[in-house]
C-alpha cells in the first residue's frame, strides 16, 4: 500500500501544509547515547521550500533531542497524517539540520514563514528531503481540528524574555531564561 516519490510534488505539498500538526523522528549516533526521540510539533507548519527542501520553526519548552541527533547524523523522519476524511500519511525522510534565524538559507525562504515568526522562535530545521513515502492511513482515527492551544505562548512569556523583532524576524541571538 505505501508508495515511493523521489521528491515532492504538488499534491503531497497541499497534503503535508494543510496539516495541523505533524512529527519529528529522530535517534543518536549510538543507541548507549540515548534513546530515538518523537516529537509532535504544531504551532508552526512545516512547510514544503522547494521539491526536496522542507523546513518548520521550532520552539522552546522541551529538549532540544532533534537538534542534538541532527547534528551527530543528519537523519531525521518528519510524517503528516490526515486526520479528516480523506485518510493518508505521508513520510519525508532525509538530512537535516538546525539554522540561525539569521541564517541566509532561511531568510532567503522567509515568505514561507512569514506568519509563523514570532519572539520565542528557538531555532529553525531544514530538510533536504530524500525520499517520500505514502501509505494509506487507514488505521488514522478521523478528527477534527478545534485550533491550537495558547500554552506555549503563555509558558514562553512566563519563563523567557521575547525577542525583538527586526523587519518581521526574530532578533539572532539565543533566547535568555527570566530570573
């Protein structure tokens, strides 16, 4: 039932962004380093910046795994599932890497996420996408989204001093923990 692309094409693009959330798999160099680590990511979109290049902005309030297992080995797995009525899943799989939000390679693709910057953005990833697997989803409970949770943004104004914002980015720097 899976099938295999080589790259992204206009159909899976509209799959993978009209999704509400999607996952992050990633895993350490040597298994007695630690443990493969998943995570779910909303907030921001992933979205898809050329035919083998996606990328998502990350935030703070967990570990930083994904940027720690990128850096050993490049590997990194992102999957969508659709939740509505059209049941599907698709796997991007490929190498990753953490950017600066100053990085030219980011803001060269800044349009894309032009709605999702905001003052505690952490860190970005981008994905230069090897292979695409979709399989059918069937197994997927169909759900309906009711839209996203203010948690983050309440913990991060709690705990972090915002950023300013220069020309709709984020001030480059590390984020500074509120004593």
């Amino acid at each position: 039932m899976a099938t295999w692309y080589h790259s992204i094409n206009d159909t899976l693009r509209e799959i993978i962004e009209q999704q509400h959330m999607f996952f992050v798999a990633t895993a350490p160099a040597d298994p007695g380093d630690g443990w493969p680590n998943v995570s779910a990511k909303g907030r921001t979109l992933l979205r898809v910046l050329a035919p083998n290049l996606v990328g998502y902005l990350d935030y703070p309030g967990s570990g930083n795994e994904t940027a720690k297992h990128v850096e050993e080995t490049g590997r990194i797995t992102l999957m969508v599932c659709r939740f509505d009525a059209t049941a599907g899943i698709v796997r991007l799989y490929g190498r990753g890497r953490r950017v600066e939000l100053d990085d030219p390679e980011l803001i060269a693709h800044r349009d894309s996420f032009a709605d999702d910057f905001h003052p505690f953005v952490r860190q970005a990833f981008l994905v230069d996408v090897e292979k695409v697997q979709t399989s059918c989803g069937y197994g997927v409970p169909r759900m309906q989204y009711l839209g996203d949770r203010d948690t983050l943004d309440k913990w991060c104004e709690r705990k972090l001093e915002p950023r300013a914002m220069v020309d709709g980015l984020p001030a480059p720097g590390a984020l500074v923990y509120k004593e």
